[in-house]
C-alpha cells in the first residue's frame, strides 16, 4: 500500500502495539480501496495477523 503510512508504537507494558495507518493525500486516489495489511508476530500460534482495510476514497 504505497500510498498509506504505517506507524507502529510500542504499548506502556512492552506486550502490545498500537498501530497507526495514515493515508498520504499525495498519492490517493478517488475510488474504492480493499487491501490487506499483513503483520508479522513472534507468536508461534498466530505468526502473521491479516487485516482487512477497506473504504472508499471520495474526490
């Protein structure tokens, strides 16, 4: 996703983060988005996390 910016930050207790996603007006465009933000853990069980982002961009 070339036109969102990620943004993790680390939570007060170092077991969670919070995660930030920003769209860049610069590079936007009008029209439908359903994309997925994949995310890599150290958890043996649930290695990747798959997040579904989904919206609509209006002019």
């Amino acid at each position: 996703m070339n036109y969102i910016d990620l943004e993790s930050e680390r939570g007060p207790d170092g077991d969670r983060y919070q995660m930030t996603l920003t769209l860049m007006p610069e590079k936007v465009r009008p029209g439908k988005v359903e994309r997925t933000a994949t995310i890599k853990t150290n958890d043996r069980e649930f290695p990747t996390l798959s997040v579904p982002v989904t919206g609509y961009i209006l002019d």
